[in-house]
C-alpha cells in the first residue's frame, strides 16, 4: 500500500492534468467553430429572453451583452454573427476590415454590424482593446456568436 503523501500527491497530479485539459479545450472556441482567433477574451454580461411590447419577437429572440478583450496585436479572422448587434468601444482601437475597407473605431465609438457580412477585427496596438457587444439571438443560442462565413 502506498503511503498517504504517495496518494494524495497522484491526486493533485491527476486534478492538475484535468485542469490543463479543460483549459486547453476549451481556450480557443472560436478556432474549433472554423474561425482563426489570438489573444481574445470574452464574458457574457447578460443574457435575457426579450418580453415586452412588441410581441412579435417576445419568446423568440434574446439580448446578449458581452464584452470582448482583445490582447496587443489580437486578431479575430473572418466570420459572420449570429444575429445583429451595436458594439461600443470601451477602451482601446479596433481595426474593423469589411469589404477591403478598414476602419478604425476608438474608444467612445459606436458601430453596427448587421451579422451577415464577412469581416475582421484586430488590435493593432500595444494596449488592451475592449469592446461591448450587444446582440439579438434566437432565443436558444448558446454558443458564441462568431460563425465562420457562409460560402
């Protein structure tokens, strides 16, 4: 029988490997759904069904806020969105490329995207971008919201 300090040591060991797994499966989400994705974080903020006064969308749709962290030089290839949103640049510059054309948003900036256009976006900075999105899904999306573009 193996001495306690053995047990508890092989146990750790075995935690920590879980631990690495789970963070190394679940680090780069979007490279799995086909998008080429460096140096970005995401946590959704708020997540609601919409119920209100317009009843043709209530039950059907959700509001999603989620604010993204790009890293100095992060970049997010080409994809499409779920659905349409406004993002608001919180701190930081993004260089938003749609259709050959870049655009530069700083912090304060404003600007929507329809979902269904290819685009880029990268921080060509040396400080941290962040960036509030805000989405209408279906109701029962729960993945994240960047698809690869549709051929």
């Amino acid at each position: 029988m193996l001495p306690p300090v053995c047990i508890i040591g092989a146990i750790i060991m075995r935690l920590i490997l879980v631990l690495i797994l789970v963070l190394f499966a679940g680090a780069d989400r979007l490279a799995a759904q086909g998008v080429e994705a460096r140096g970005i974080t995401s946590e959704i903020k708020l997540d609601e069904v919409v119920f209100g006064h317009l009843a043709e969308i209530n039950g059907k749709f959700k509001m999603r806020a989620t604010e993204v962290t790009f890293a100095p030089g992060a970049y997010l290839g080409v994809h499409h969105h779920v659905g349409p949103g406004i993002r608001y640049v919180l701190s930081g510059e993004v260089a938003f490329t749609e259709g050959g054309h870049t655009t530069i948003y700083k912090a304060g900036s404003y600007f929507f995207e329809t979902g269904n256009l290819a685009h880029t976006a990268q921080n060509n900075t040396t400080l941290p971008l962040r960036i509030l999105f805000v989405e209408i899904l279906p109701k029962d999306w729960s993945a994240p919201t960047v698809i690869p573009p549709k051929p």
